[in-house]
C-alpha cells in the first residue's frame, strides 16, 4: 500500500483512524512485521530494515506494474540516476579534438629548446599558459646574425666590408630576423583564433618564433660551410621545413586545442613565408 507520500510500503497505515487491519485466528495482533534483508540501492531493490519485502510479480514488475529499475520504484530514482555530486555539465573547448592539457610550471630554457623535439606535445602542453619572450628573442638574433651570413646574396658584403659594416649589418639582421619572427607568430595566432582557436597569444607568438628558427638551424650551419646548391643542403633545406610544418602545427592544435586540419591551415602563411623568404633564396 502506497505511503502517505506514494515513496513505498506503510505498515501503519491499518491502523489510522477509518481503517481495518484484519488479524490470523490465534495470532498476536501485536506481533512485528517479519524483518527482511536489503535496500534500495541505484533504483535496484533490496529491501529496507523494519519494512516488508514486496518483491516482483511474476513477470518482473513492481507492486506498481513497472519492470524493476526503470525508474519508477522507490520515488522515481531508478537505475539511470546520476550518483549525487556529479550533474551533465560538459565543458566546451575550442575543437575538442585533443586530449586534456596538462598544466606545470613554466620550462627552464634547456627544457624548452630540447623539449620542442623530443616531446614537443608535453612541452607545448606545459608552455601553454606562460610566455618565451625572452628564449624566441635571443634565438631570433641569433639566427638573424648566423643568417646573414649564409645567404650568398649578403655574405660576401658582410665578410668584404669594414668591421663597422660587418657589426651594423649583423645587428640589424639581428633585429629584422626578431621582428619577423613576431610578426609570423602574430599571423599564426590571428589564424587560429579566427578559426575558432582559444589559445593565449604570449605563447603562440614565442613559439611560433622558436619552432621556426630552430628547425631551420641545421640546414643553415650546414650553408656556411657547404655551398648553397649542393644536394646535403638541398636535403637539409626540405626535411627541416617538413619539420617545422608539423611542429608548427602541432603546437597551434595543443595550445588552441584545434583540429589538425585547422591546425594546419593556421600555420600554413608562416610555413609559406618561410619557404618563399628564407629556404628558397637560400636553396636557390
């Protein structure tokens, strides 16, 4: 018989005031309930303590002609309750594509220039809320001051001319070389928010500059001591820029948190800026 709130079984409820309770021939009419074993445990029935078990009808329904679990035994909790403490809230992330960020503490230098190669998913990972103003700076200039002397167009100048020359021309590849560099990381990030990205700026700009000047490093101090067109540099040239192509595009889909095809397309004016301007000139 339905509670006074419809929740379960009363067994008081003989005995409220217009009510019969009928009693065996020879019983005490005082005599308790017979206990029982179990709960209610996720909309599965296993009885209460100091209550009759009702069990289920022949054909696995409840007392109240459901099948048991589907929610409408014991109040409507049945077995696809959610446990208490957790609702369906779901967090919404720019792309949704890759796997959660494990945040740290920001990388010391060493652990940056060598994590972008060896695990450049943790390291991207981890670089992702801090900024690399200062490592993407000094190798900016100094990839600017090692590339002005391997482009054959510039290198004769700077070794031909006055040690004045030479040092204004160095420092100010120096300079250009950082400004570009910024400049690359600014449209790589403009992409990539526009393409719906929630990445910071402060790290996609620094390491934007890094990847692109660090994968180039091998194919250019192989230029100051080979000649330009030789095959080793050639070689060097291209697998330095496929390098970079999926470094590059790596780091826009962990720290903007967007598909590689997304991705790919927010790296895709650097990695042609940096063909056209530096591997081209250069490998020509």
């Amino acid at each position: 018989m339905p509670g006074p709130q419809g929740g379960g079984y009363d067994p008081y409820a003989a005995d409220r005031p217009g009510s019969t309770r009928a009693f065996p021939t020879g019983g005490d009419p005082y005599a308790q309930e017979p206990p029982h074993q179990g709960y209610y445990d996720q909309g599965q029935y296993v009885g209460y303590p100091g209550y009759p078990q009702e069990g289920y009808g022949p054909e696995g329904h409840d007392q109240g002609g459901y099948p048991p679990g589907d929610g409408h035994d014991q109040g409507g909790y049945g077995s696809q309750q959610q446990p208490y403490g957790q609702d369906n809230v779901t967090v919404y992330r720019a792309g949704g594509q890759s796997a959660p960020h494990v945040a740290g503490p920001r990388p010391h230098w060493r652990e940056l220039l060598l994590g972008i190669f060896r695990a450049p998913t943790a390291t991207f990972d981890r670089t992702r809320d801090h900024q690399v103003w200062l490592p993407a700076l000094t190798v900016s200039m100094l990839y600017g001051a090692l590339a002005v002397l391997g482009i054959g167009l510039t290198h004769d100048d700077i070794v031909n001319s006055t040690f004045t020359v030479a040092l204004t021309g160095i420092v100010a590849a120096a300079i250009g070389f950082a400004v570009a560099g910024a400049i690359f990381g600014g449209v790589t990030y403009a992409l990539a928010r526009q393409l719906g990205g929630d990445g910071p700026w402060k790290s996609t700009v620094g390491l934007a500059a890094l990847i692109g000047w660090l994968t180039d490093a091998p194919r250019l101090l192989l230029d100051l001591v080979l000649p330009s067109g030789s095959a080793v540099v050639q070689v060097a040239g291209w697998a330095t820029w496929a390098l970079c192509a999926f470094l590059l595009t790596s780091m826009v889909r962990r720290v903007h948190d967007l598909p590689w095809g997304k991705a790919a397309a927010a790296s895709a004016l650097q990695l042609l800026a940096l063909l056209v301007l530096i591997k081209l000139p250069t490998l020509g």
